[in-house]
C-alpha cells in the first residue's frame, strides 16, 4: 500500500504545507508601509475594498484575538457559559465576578456590538439600582459608561456605542432620581481617596458638567454616523439633535440647580444658537428630497417647487420631522429661557420651594404666589408652553407645594388663584408631583 | 454563590465513609467470588489467598523503597516538561494585570478579581498538568517494558502504586507551592496603595440565625421581598420584626481593640454586619437606612440596644460595629442611664443574643445566617491565602490519587477520560445529583419520569395509577435512588476544595467548614485508589500493552 516511511510521509506533508501556504501568503500578504494597497495581496485587497478585515471594525486586541484562537471553534460555548455565569452572579449579588464575566465575554466578542450595548445598560442601569447608597450607584453607572467608552475604542466606526455612552453621561446622570448627587460627582468623585476631589479622568477629563461631556461623546456618534448613516437604525434627525439637545439640557439641568444667572442665560443663548444655526441648518434626506429643519412652510414650499417635489408631500414630512425632534419647541424654549420674565418665575418657584424645606412657610407661600402670578402671564404670553410638559409640572409643582403650605397654615384654598385654571385642566400629572414633593421634602 | 461556612460533620462523615467503603467492598467480593467458580472449586480459596497476600504487602510496606520510587517518578515527570507549566504560568502572570486593574476600582472588588484570577490561573494550570501525569505515567512504563526493571525487583505492587502517588505529589507540591509564592507577591504588588488596608484575613465567629415577625411571633424566616436569589430573607422596619444571632464560645479573648466615639481607644466586641436594604420608597436617598442592634443577655434577658447606624450595603468592613467592655445605654422602662459590664453582664456562659431591627418604616433590611459575626483579631493576608492554596493542592493530590489509581487498569487516553469525568462531575454536578438523590428533582425518580414522559404527564401533577401501581413504581425509584446515592457517593465533593472565596471576601478559610472535609476527603480516597491501584496491578498482565 504505502512504502514510505514514517520520516519519509512526514517530509511529503512538510513540502505539502509549504506549497499550500505559498499562494495563500501571496494572495493574502498585507500593506507593507504606509503606501496604498498596490503591494498588497489580492486577498488583502478585497478585504479592505469589502471592509471584511477585523481591523476594519475597530482596533484588533492581540489578547482577546489570541483568546478566540487558542478556544479553537469553541469561541460560542465559551460565550454563552460566560453569559449565564454573569446572569448568575448578578442574581446573586457577586458583583466583582459578574464584572469579571462581562469583561471576559467582551474579549470573545470584542466586536459584536450588542453585547457592548447591553452589558453597558446593564451596568449602570440594572446593576447600579441594586446597590443602596448614591455613592455606589455612581460608581456602576460610571462602570456602565467606562465600559461603553472601551467599546467605542474597540469598535471606532460604529455610531452606536458613543450614543449610548451619551445617554448614560447625559440622561441617567442628568435625569436619574439621584440627579443632584450624580450631576455633583460627575464633577467631583465621592472615591476621594482615588480621584482627590476631582472627577474621575476616565469619563471626565476635562472635569466638566455631564451633560456637556455627554455632547462630546455624542458628537463623536454624528460623526460617525455620518460616515456610516446604515448602522443606525433611528431616525437620522432624530440622532443628530442628540449634541445640540445636551447643550439645552445643560442651560435646563442649571436651573434645576437654582443657577440663574449668567451661567444659565449664556448656556440657553448657545443652546438657541447651536439649535437653530448648525442643526437647523444640517441636510437631511427625506423621500421627497433634501430639507433642513430651520424652514418656516413658506420656505419648505418654495424648496419643494424649487426640487419640482410635490408641496405638500415635502411640507408633510419636514413638518413631522420638526415634531419629531421638537424643533419649534426648543427653538422657543431656548429663545424664552433667556427672556427675564421667564427667568424671574423659575427662580421664585425655586426659592419658594427651598424655603419650604427650610420650614420658613409665610416667605416660601410669598414667593410662590409670586411665581405662579408670573407663570400665569408666561402661559398667557407664549401659548406654546401650555403644551410643554416641563413648564406644566414647574407651574404645577408651584401650586402644589403652595397648597399644601396654606394646609399647613389651616388656611383655605381660594377657588380663584393664578393658575388655577392650568391646576384644575392637569390633575394626572399630579401623582409624580406628590412623590416628587414626598422625596425632595420627605413629607407624605 | 451563597458564601455560608458550615462546620463539617466529621462523626457523619466518617460514617457515610464506612457505608460506602463497606458496601464497594462487599459488592467486590461477592463478584469476585462469584467469577472465582469459574476456575472451579478452588476459585474462591484463591480469593482468600490474594486477600491474605495483600494483608502481608500492605503489612511490610518499606517506606523507603517507596521513597525511592517517588523520586525516580518525581524525575520521570521533570523529564516529560511538567514544569513548563510554570512558562504558561509567567505568561498568564505578565499579562493579567492588563485586564484586571481599572482606575479607581473598589478595593474590595479589586482584591476579589485579582485572588480570583490568581486561583483561577493555578488551578487551571495545575490540575490538567497533573492529570496527564498521573494517567499515563503507569501505562506508558507498561507500554516501554521498564515497569519490569522495577517489578523484577523485591518491590511490591504496593509500593509502586505509592510511590507514584507520593512522587507526583511531590511535583504537585513543588509546582502550586511555586506558583503560590508568585501568585501571592503578584497581588500584594498588583492591588493599589488604597485597597492595601483591606488585604487580610478576618476570622469570624458565626451565630445561629432565627426570625420574629411584625407580630413578635417566632418564624423560620423573615420576609421574601421577591428578589429571586432566596439566600436572604427581610424583616419589615418599624414593626417587630426582628432577626436573632445567637453566639456561643464568647470570653474576655473575644475582646480586640477598638475605637468609639465616647470612648476612644478602648477594648470591646466587632459585630460587622453585611445586611442589603429593600426599599419600597426613595426615602432619603443619600444615607442609608437605619438598623439597631439589641444585645441580650441569654440568661437574665438583660437587653442594652446600642446606637442606631445606617447600613452601607455591599460595602463589607465599613459596617463595624464597636461594642465597648463597659457600656452605657438609656434604660427606657427604668428611665435613666446605665453602665454594665460586657462579658460580666451581658454574656452568660459565653452566650450572648444580638437582635438586629430596622428603623426605617416600610423599608426592609435582608440577612442570612453570615451576615452577622464577631470578629476576633484579624490575620494577616499570607495565612488565608496559603490556606486556600491548600485546597487547590489537596485538589490535585486526589486528582493524582485516582489517574494513578485508574492507569493501574486502565490505558493512558481512557484513565485521562475517567479522571476528567470524576473531576467535572465531582466539580460541577454535585448539586444537580444531590437532588436527584434527595428526591427533590420534579417529576420524581427515573421510573416515575419514564412514566411521565412516555405519558406526557405534568410534573408537578400527581400520578394517575392505583395506589399499588405508585407504590412499587416510588418503591423503584427509591432502589434505584439508593444506588445513584451509592455512584455519588464515590465521586469525590471537590465543593470544599475551592476556598478562595473565603480569601477572595478576605476572610481567614474556616478549619471546620473547609480544610477539615478537604483533608477527610483526600484522606476517605487514599485508602480504596492505593487498594484499587494494587490489586489491579497485581492482578493484571504487565505484558499485556
């Protein structure tokens, strides 16, 4: 059958591989240098033309290309036992375990971008509402953001990640329950001991406010987004207002602290400029052709019959774009933040509300009053704000906390008082403006 | 993963021991006896003979023939590359702290992660090294011919087996004693300045755990809030709900140095606490919610709460509580203050109650049974982590017990196969035949599921046959469970082998939760490998290949 030797077999396989393995290194061999692809070969070529080189999606980690490696074809086991290894741990509370499964599931999936997305979520939503004190539900949301930002790293040209580092930097430090004392460690970190009364360099280099990291990072998104506009499944308009949108968040978050002086009208002056002057202006693409949304109808017909576009069709979709995004909304809204009637009501509801908790009830029912009267001439002067729902639950909140305080007097409630009419017409909302009461004042 | 040191059972142990060994002997004999007819009438005498032979060889064992079978077998394993492991290891070393360390990382969380990996590293290192060391060593001597240099010698099988045993144990030894030292200096230079304080050993003193409810009424357990993880359960705040720690073995040695705030430096009791907090409102957000602790003297019922303090949930050592030598506390019913002597007053025969409530109304606070200790001095990092150590290496001393055991009868590839199948059953099946056994596992035992199934039957419904039919059909299940009792039983529980998370939630590994039962658990598998490796070697074909 076979009169070769053992030795003899083993040569004829050696000289095998090596004349297999020269037109692969031919067809395959990569750039050398940093001239164009000419010296590459042909199989190198198409990887690049066709984008199907893993260091097309993002930096290539030697470990975790080793790791996938050395598993062989077992890179999927590998990945669901670390999956539920990490379900297991995190249902039962092994915290330091469960980061270690995420980080190890990562290495085998260094560029499959859900995973990134829902262990991030995972992090600093799921993970840091089971801890008790602020402090450590700052710290995983913080993981949470840390981790998305290792995976925007890894994977540079996917929109997505920067976006979802952006809503964690912006909405759940923004928006949580914990605002004030997340927004406060955004800038200064509770690990004193680490940081040094600093913020964390990770997340916020450059120590600034979290919603204006967070238009950093989702300016980073647009730009990648517009590079590559098919990886993101959400409205492009939608995703665009997303830096210019952190901005007003920003002029909005510093009122809610009480700011309002320069600081919050400068911000709102940006806010508005940003707004209407660089998003406004963008091109978008819809069915009926190019727009952009600083168009009034007028302008949005004249392009239409400029395109030879049917009017109404064009006018349709802008118009429903505009609301998608709440463009009018914020144009106005950042317009009327710098107006001083405006400014006046929110500080004397603020103040009125913090002398509430300070107990001194005659100053807080004063200012109170004084605010609702002004809020009642801003609903009557822009009636664009009796649709806004943060105006409605500021003007409400006014009325609730100066209410309770004529109870607290045992005083009656007059039928007729400034905004009684905008009370009376928005009673759903008032259930979370009692437990927002019962949580700022700790009052049932 | 439920961290809860149980002390181990050594009088029951030993017993189920007996039991197992007892009745693998007699099913041997018998089976041997029976085989023995086959040979005719003087089978069974020759039985009896071979029983007798091995009395005398075990009897006149020569340690120090079995030394010098060790050291050779100890060479045999430097010569087939044993210890390029270390290399593997260095690697692994050089490169983990690239994944490992994150900027300002919790201490804890740090520490856990890096003793985790460290363990992880050895044992993964370790074992399979071991394994294939173990398994092939005999067959491949089998296989060249030099087992007959050593068995043309005045050498018992005995001694061989042994002498295997003991030589790879040594190379076990030598490579996780190593890879121990390394391991230890890599974390001490791995974990950062700050989480450097938390790098020890507590050694805890546990209470046994029982409940009232929001009546006062005595319960089993507290609360079940719906968290799905049951190893907690809740008692309600501002009710009468109250969790019961009762200590024992407490005198003035149990007293440490400790800090008050009314008293400064003083002598006293740790009670550290690790309670998690249900809200079922925000309520004030930034602190925790607030607990009491009662002591009670067991005796005179002597009550002396102590200051309230806000639990910081997963945040281990920062929920210490100082209970000075001398306490003062307000009397409510005799309303005045009053001083008592800790151990005089308040612990009675080294017993003492501590009653745990929460103050917070419609808020609740979770325990189990080791949420609550007194901790006594501390040790130092090295002895835990030495002691955990241990357990990975008692781990592949079994392992090496039964690849050598097994390589007596069996050839190289299939004594691996078998070794790696007690080693994962024995590693991660466990809990799942400990149900069947129990008779915990829904739809019952194999019967009564064969019956299920074939009939498309419910689990959880009841069997739809005459009483007699579900009676023979559950008196099976029962034989039959009896048996898979038996199998489980011969698998070795390496559950007690994994110690590092004692070392890795940085507390001292328990002598009689851990280190007991791994020691009877090697000790309970030496004894029938070195008879299994004998008897199969003695009683085998060497020329057989």
């Amino acid at each position: 059958m076979n009169r070769l030797t053992s030795r003899q077999r083993k040569l004829v396989y050696l000289g095998v591989i090596v004349v297999l393995l020269a037109p692969i290194i031919i067809l395959g061999r990569p750039k050398s240098g940093t001239g164009a692809t000419a010296d590459q070969g042909v199989l190198a070529q198409m990887r690049t033309r066709y984008d199907l080189g893993e260091n097309q999606l993002g930096q290539v980690d030697p470990t975790s290309a080793a790791m996938n490696l050395v598993l062989l074809g077992f890179r999927g086991i590998a990945a669901d036992l670390l999956w539920s290894q990490a379900d297991e741990n995190e249902q039962t509370k092994n915290w330091a375990e469960l980061r270690a499964n995420v980080d190890a599931i990562i290495m085998l999936q260094p560029h499959f971008v859900r995973v990134w997305q829902f262990q991030g979520w995972n992090l600093a939503y799921n993970v840091s509402a089971a801890w008790d004190l602020v402090a450590d539900r700052f710290y995983w949301v913080k993981e949470g953001a840390k981790f998305l930002k290792k995976g925007r790293d890894i994977n540079d040209k996917i929109a997505q990640l920067p976006y979802e580092e952006g809503r964690v930097l912006g909405t759940k430090i923004g928006r949580a329950d914990e605002w004030k004392f997340y927004r406060a460690y955004f800038k200064k970190d509770p690990n004193e001991e680490a940081f040094k009364g600093g913020p964390d360099p990770e997340l916020n280099p450059k120590g600034t406010d979290n919603y204006l990291a967070a238009k950093d990072v989702y300016l980073v998104a647009n730009e990648l987004q517009k590079a590559r506009p098919d990886t993101i499944q959400m409205l492009d308009v939608l995703f665009r207002s997303y830096p210019y949108r952190s901005q007003l968040n920003y002029a909005d978050a510093l009122q809610r602290e009480g700011h309002f002086d320069e600081s919050s009208q400068t911000a709102w002056e940006e806010g508005y400029r940003e707004w209407v002057e660089k998003f406004g202006q963008e091109k978008f693409y819809g069915p009926n052709g190019p727009y952009h949304l600083e168009m009034s109808e007028h302008d949005m017909g004249d392009m239409a019959e400029a395109q030879g576009k049917d009017v109404d069709a064009f006018t349709r979709w802008v118009l429903q774009m505009q609301n998608e995004t709440r463009y009018p909304y914020w144009k106005f809204r950042s317009q009327a933040e710098s107006a001083k009637l405006m400014v006046d009501a929110h500080k004397l509801i603020y103040d009125g509300e913090k002398q509430f908790v300070k107990g001194n009830l005659s100053t807080a029912r004063d200012l109170l009053f004084r605010g609702m009267t002004l809020y009642e001439q801003l609903f009557a002067k822009y009636e664009v704000l009796t649709s806004d729902d943060e105006a409605l639950e500021e003007a409400m909140t006014a009325v609730y906390y100066w209410q309770r305080i004529l109870k607290l007097e045992f005083k009656p409630i007059p039928a007729q008082f400034p905004l009684s009419v905008v009370y009376a017409n928005h009673q759903g909302i008032l259930p979370l403006i009692e437990s927002r009461f019962k949580r700022e004042t700790g009052q049932d | 993963m439920n961290f809860d040191p149980r002390a181990f059972d050594i009088v029951q142990g030993v017993g189920t021991w007996l039991k197992v060994m007892g009745a693998c002997a007699i099913l041997v004999l018998v089976a041997s006896l029976a085989a023995s007819f086959g040979l005719g009438l003087g089978g069974p005498v020759r039985v009896f003979r071979q029983l007798f032979s091995a009395i005398r060889d075990i009897s006149e064992i020569s340690l120090r023939r079995v030394w010098a079978l060790a050291v050779l077998t100890a060479r045999e394993a430097i010569r087939r590359k044993a210890l390029l492991v270390f290399g593997l290891f260095a690697i692994l070393f050089m490169f983990g702290s690239w994944f490992l360390s994150g900027g300002g990382e919790k201490a804890d969380i740090q520490i856990e992660r890096h003793v985790v990996f460290v363990f992880t590293a050895i044992s993964w290192l370790v074992l399979p090294v071991v394994l294939m060391l173990a398994c092939w060593g005999i067959p491949e001597d089998i296989k060249a011919r030099s087992i007959h240099t050593v068995v043309t010698k005045p050498v018992r099988r005995v001694e061989i087996v042994l002498g295997r045993m003991l030589g790879f144990t040594l190379i076990t030894t030598l490579v996780v004693g190593v890879m121990g030292v390394a391991g230890y200096i890599w974390i001490d230079r791995q974990i950062s300045r700050e989480a450097h304080g938390q790098l020890l050993c507590k050694v805890p003193i546990y209470g046994k755990l029982s409940f009232l409810d929001r009546q006062g009424q005595p319960a089993s357990i507290g609360i079940n809030v719906g968290d799905v993880w049951t190893f907690r359960s809740y008692i309600e705040g501002s009710t009468k709900a109250t969790a019961i720690w009762d200590f024992e073995r407490l005198s003035e040695a149990s007293l440490m140095p400790i800090s008050t705030k009314d008293q400064g430096e003083t002598r006293g009791l740790r009670v550290q606490t690790g309670f998690e907090s249900f809200r079922t409102h925000k309520g004030v957000m930034n602190s925790g919610l607030l607990c009491q602790l009662t002591l009670v003297n067991p005796a005179t019922s002597l009550r002396v709460p102590l200051p309230a303090f806000e639990v910081a949930e997963y945040r281990g050592d920062a929920n210490v509580t100082p209970v000075p030598a001398t306490l003062t506390y307000y009397d409510s019913e005799a309303r005045k203050s009053k001083t008592v002597d800790l151990v005089k007053d308040v612990i009675a025969d080294g017993k003492l109650k501590i009653e745990a409530r929460c103050l917070n109304g419609e808020q609740f606070l979770g325990m189990a049974r080791p949420d609550m200790f007194i901790r006594t001095a501390d040790r130092h990092f090295a002895v835990g982590f030495f002691k955990a150590l241990s357990g990975v290496w008692l781990q592949a001393v079994v392992i090496v017990m039964i690849g050598v055991a097994a390589s007596c009868f069996l050839k190289g590839p299939i004594a691996t196969l078998m070794t790696f199948a007690v080693l994962i059953v024995g590693q991660s099946f466990r809990t799942m035949i400990d149900k069947i056994v129990s008779g915990d596992q829904l739809g019952g035992g194999p019967f009564e599921s064969i019956y299920r199934m074939v009939t498309h039957l419910n689990q959880t419904v009841d069997l739809d046959l005459s009483k007699t039919v579900t009676g023979t059909i559950k008196w099976t299940d029962w034989i039959s469970q009896q048996g898979i009792w038996l199998v489980q039983q011969t698998f070795p529980n390496f559950s007690y082998f994994g110690m590092s998370p004692y070392v890795a939630k940085g507390f001292d590994v328990d002598f009689r939760a851990a280190i007991l039962p791994s020691f009877a658990v090697a000790l309970a598998y030496f004894i029938p490998c070195v008879l299994l490796g004998y008897f199969a070697l003695k009683l085998r074909e060497l020329e057989s290949k």
